[in-house]
C-alpha cells in the first residue's frame, strides 16, 4: 500500500491542496481562488473564514480526486503566505477583523512610530528583521487599535493572534493546537533569531500579550492531528512558510545553496548555515528546525512578481492569462528603453522604500503594449538581480547557480533573461512546485516515508539549465537602466496625495 502524504498550501491568491505518493506522484490536487479585498490603495485583506472554508473544501476535493480517505494518509504537510496577520476570539473561533495580508501598507504609521520611539535598531537587533509594514506584529498591533476594546480583550487572554499557519492548525486539530514553526515566526518581527523564542522585552513595546501568541516549535515537530475535522488521526508532520518550503523543496540543504521563487511576490533565499547571516538590505530568517538542528537563512523580498502578471491581466486586460506574457513579450526584440517597476506597494528588498509607488517609465509614441508586457516580464529579472547584487556586495556568499521554482518559470524568456542579467545559469528543476513539495517532503520525512535527507533530496530532478547568451556589459547596460528608473519611484507617496 502506498504511502500518501496530503500537502496543504494556503496562498496569497489561492488555496490549494495535493496528495503524492512516496514517489512524489501526483494522485490528487485541487485549488480554488481567494477573495482579494482591497479597503484603500496599498491595503490588501482577507477574509479568515474563507481561508479556512476554501482550505478544507480543496482539501476534500483533493482527497476525491486521489480515490482516497483521509485514513490512508500518512502525514500531513503545510505551507501558507507569510507575515499575514489574524486576530480571533478565543472562545468562538470568530476574526475580529480580516486578515491583513504580508503586503499591505496598513501598519506603515505604526512602524513609523515605533522607529521614531527608538526601537528600530532594537527590532533588528533582535529579530534581524528591517522594521517594516510587511511583518506581522505591526499588524497585529494595527488590529487591536482598530477594533474598539481589543487591547483590553487581548489582555484578558479573550484573543488569539498568528500567522495563517496557526490559524489553519488551529482549526484543523479542532482548536487543540495553539502553534507556529520557527520559519513563520521569524517572520513576524517579534521572535528573537537566538533564542527562537517570543522576545519580551518587543512585545511590551508593541503592547502585545505574550498570551495572544502561539507555541514556537520546530518544522518538523507533529503539530496536532486531523482527527476532529476529518475523522482520522493523521499528523500534521510538517510547517513551513512558503519561502522556506521552496528552499527545502529545492534541496537546499547545504550551505551555500541558492534559489529564487517566482510566485506572487518573489523571494531570494540562501542557505547560511547553522548562524544568522546579516546582508544589507537582505533579511536573516530561520529557514528551518529539522532534525534536531536550526538552519538560518538570508532572504531578500520583492513584493511584485506573479502579482504583476496579474496586474496585466486583470487590471489593464492586456493578457488574457498569465502564460501568454511570454509570447507577448517575446514578439519585440527590446522594451525600446521602457522599465516597469512594479511598487504597488513600495519597494522591498533592498532599498526597503514603504512610500515608492509603480511607475512605468521611458515610453515613446512607438510604444505599445508589447513593450510593457515585456518590461512586466524584465521587471522579475531586474528585481531579482536586485537582491542577488545586495548578498555578493554584503557578505561572502558566492552564487554559482540559481535554483528556480514557482508558476512563472514555465515562462522559457524569463529564464533565459534571468540567465543573461545574472550572468550565471539558471536551474529549473522537473517539478516547478517547490513550495509545496518541500513541505510534504519534509512532512514524509518527520513521518518515516523517508528516512533521510539523503533520500529526500534524491527526489529533485533537474528539467533544463538556462546558461547566459548575453555580453555582461549589455547586461549590465540593461540593468543600469532599471536602477535609475527605480530610483525615480522613491518617495512617490510623499510627493502627491491620493484623494
């Protein structure tokens, strides 16, 4: 009889779930999108309860599609967006407010704030993290001012907060596991990357209860069973966030080891070993607790990759769908000098500018929307060289290789313009849906379907390598536009006001 892992992947624009085999064959999958409300320009919220709703129907669709009951599964395995924030009632289950996702700019006056207080360099000391709107305890700190009586609630011990990973274990395990992993909660700006614990001494600055917050545990600790909502005790074997997952799932398990996901944002994460690694501009993170052992990681964010795509397609319909950009963008040879620099939301890594806002900059009369297509496109790989200049100038970390995942590398042009940009090949591997295989990979592994990283890692396969065609100083002419473009985005919102 097999052994059948379940994967659940709780994303920003969509829930989703698969079932594999020890083999990591695909027997069921299933995924249904997520309501995107957006209160305000910069603002993005969800819905917690259609989280849930949508995670538990994909789930069970899943399980349909594989011809299987959930007692047939061996383990269970997590990965969620990160640094999204949820605030609930104790005793009824119930969101106080909707969640307010990992890009949005709602807290930026709280962490303006809490810098000009003079904590800022406290945060990164203790956190590693660049005090920004992005994490979660700004967040968390925005709710409970925005919800009459919260602060008093949550002090009473009537409230409980978390990423989205502690709000799917808690429900799933019928609210018998309070929990998050070490990758999540390095993430939330309130977790000290020493210690691996909640750090006090931030919290009483916040003026967030200890009590509100979750059991930090390792990722491949057993994090409850699914036996109150599915009727069979199957363990939750693994937790990861998504960035993370797809640095497991990539096999990165030595120093040294690189990969970059494009999915809705984009997300540079490098192996660094048993210490925290402090870049420039880059954020240290745990990557994750395996084995009786911590591996950190250095990561560099770009809020604005998939989410761009998106942006084409649905806000100026200039796509059908999001695969089509590459035949778009491959019918002109250039952009003719047009940069896309998508700062929906500010910048991130690694200039890290709250108040930069999108731009499309360079056009002529001779532009047309095959050029912005294709700037869309470039603009992933201008990003992504980005972050990869901030860890070669602030560390010595040497990238021979880019390891790459996520819905956007099945885009053939954006492997090879990222190949040409960096100067280095590009790796994509056979089965581009690292995140989500990482963290059933990891979940087989806590379980006993395998018995070692060795054997894990065997399961990554390479599909094809992008080796560069293009002269360096053409890529570097290429990328000295992009700068200066970006340049020119900083600081928009403080130079006009949105009605």
């Amino acid at each position: 009889m097999a052994d059948y892992i379940l994967g659940i992947d709780e994303g920003t624009t969509s829930a989703r779930a698969f079932v594999i085999d020890e083999n990591t064959t695909v027997h069921g999958f299933a995924q249904a999108e997520l309501t995107q409300i957006y209160p305000r320009p910069g603002w993005i919220e969800h819905d917690p309860m259609q989280i849930l709703n949508t995670q538990l129907e994909v789930i069970r669709a899943a399980l349909r599609d594989a011809g299987i009951t959930p007692d047939q599964l061996r383990g269970v395995g997590l990965t969620n967006q990160r640094e999204t924030a949820v605030v609930w009632e104790k005793d009824t289950g119930r969101p106080i407010y909707n969640a307010v996702v990992w890009a949005s700019r709602h807290s930026v006056e709280v962490v303006d704030k809490w810098v000009s207080d003079g904590i800022g360099d406290l945060i990164q000391e203790r956190t590693g993290l660049i005090p920004d709107a992005y994490y979660t305890g700004s967040k968390i700190r925005w709710i409970l001012d925005r919800v009459p009586g919260a602060q008093e609630r949550a002090e009473r011990g009537e409230l409980l907060a978390g990423t989205v990973d502690t709000w799917l274990i808690w429900n799933l395990t019928g609210r018998k596991s309070f929990v998050t992993d070490y990758s999540n909660a390095s993430r939330t700006m309130m977790m000290d990357l020493k210690t691996l614990q909640w750090d006090q001494e931030l919290l009483n600055h916040y003026g967030i209860p200890r009590c509100m917050l979750a059991e930090i545990m390792p990722s491949d600790s057993h994090f409850g069973d699914l036996e109150a909502t599915f009727g069979a005790a199957v363990p939750i074997g693994s937790n990861l966030g998504d960035q993370q997952a797809g640095l497991f799932g990539q096999a990165a398990y030595q120093p040294g080891r690189v990969k970059m996901t494009y999915g809705t944002a984009g997300v540079l994460n490098i192996n660094c070993g048993a210490t925290p690694l402090r870049v420039e501009g880059l954020t240290p993170s745990v990557a994750w607790g395996v084995q009786g052992k911590v591996a950190y990681e250095v990561e560099g964010v770009l809020f604005s990759m998939g989410k761009t795509m998106q942006w084409l397609r649905d806000d100026l319909q200039l796509i059908h769908a999001a695969p089509d950009s590459e035949w778009y963008a491959g019918q002109v040879a250039t952009t003719e000098g047009v940069y896309l620099i998508p700062a929906f939301t500010g910048l991130a890594a690694p200039t890290w500018d709250p108040h930069a806002r999108a731009a499309i900059i360079g056009m002529s009369n001779s532009t047309t929307r095959l050029h912005i297509i294709r700037a869309a496109v470039e603009s992933m790989v201008y990003q992504t060289r980005d972050v990869v200049e901030a860890a070669l100038a602030g560390s010595d970390i040497k990238i021979p290789e880019l390891r790459i995942d996520g819905g956007a590398v099945k885009n053939n042009l954006l492997c090879q313009l990222q190949a040409d940009i960096l100067g280095i090949p590009v790796i994509r591997p056979r089965n581009p849906e690292a995140t989500i295989f990482g963290a059933m990979l990891l979940a087989g592994l806590s379980t006993g379907v395998y018995a070692s990283l060795d054997e894990v890692e065997s399961k990554w396969v390479v599909d094809r390598v992008f080796e560069p065609q293009m002269s360096a100083d053409r890529a570097d002419e290429l990328y000295s536009g992009w700068r200066a473009a970006r340049e020119l985005t900083k600081g928009w919102a403080h130079q006009v006001t949105v009605a």
